[in-house]
C-alpha cells in the first residue's frame, strides 16, 4: 500500500465518506416527500434538541461557521420551520425556536434519518462502529487543540 497516495489519506476518505453521506441523504430525503438538504436538517435537529439555543452555540454544536449558519436560518425561517425570539437574557440575541411545523418536520424525517445512518454502517459490526465513533472523535479532539 502506497501510503502516499490521496486514497490512502485517512482525511481525503473521511471527507469522500461525508459527501457521499450527503448525497445518499439528500436523495433519500426528496424519495420520503421531505425537502430539506442534509445541512438544514443538522442544523433543523441541533434546534429542536436544544430549544432557544443562541446563534453562536447553534454554530459550534452543527460544527458549522457562523455566516453558513445564518443562511441555512434564514431558509429554515423562510420556510417556516424556525423561529428567532429575542433572548430574555441579552437583549443582542435570539434564540432558535422550532415552530409547529418546524417539530412535524423532525418526527417525519428522524425515521428516514435512522434508515440513512443504518444504511451507511450496513455490513459494520456494532463494536467496529462504536470503535469509528471513539476515533473520529479523537482525530476531532487532536485537532482541536
């Protein structure tokens, strides 16, 4: 094995691996009736775990940037499955809200979300997937730091 070589690079298949997860979602998402791309239902999700969540601490638990967070917000807004209330706290800030619309979303998608993720391990022994999860986590952590 040729270690130099790009698909040999445990970051190039990492990266491979989520985008391939993304289209395989997206397309699982439009085959169930559901029109959501894969980022907004991360972003869709980390809302309705963490109701009235702030901006900046929606980026951080999506792992995305702040700008992306904004318009991925904003379409959820527009499509009104989010609401932004201003905080009772800091006047500066909102906090995210799912509407009604916004938590029949979720329930409809989280079935065909567990079928994608079971998909993606099919063939992965459960010990083996617990062990990707610690080492994924650890790689996050190592660079992290």
């Amino acid at each position: 094995m040729n270690k130099d070589r790009l698909d040999q690079v445990y970051a190039f298949q990492l990266v491979a691996a989520a985008n391939q997860f993304k289209k395989y979602a997206h397309e699982q998402l439009l085959k169930a009736g559901i029109k959501i791309s894969s980022d907004q239902w991360v972003v869709l999700k980390r809302v309705a775990e963490h109701e009235g969540v702030k901006q900046k601490e929606l980026a951080d638990l999506a792992y995305k940037d702040p700008a992306s967070i904004t318009r991925i917000l904003d379409i959820l807004q527009r499509k009104g499955w989010v609401e932004r209330r201003p905080s009772t706290d800091d006047r500066r800030a909102y906090g995210i809200y799912t509407t009604q619309a916004g938590a029949q979303l979720v329930e409809q998608a989280l079935p065909v979300a567990k079928a994608i993720r079971a998909k993606g391990l099919e063939g992965i022994d459960p010990k083996e997937a617990e062990k990707l999860i610690h080492l994924l986590k650890q790689i996050r952590g190592n660079l992290t730091h």
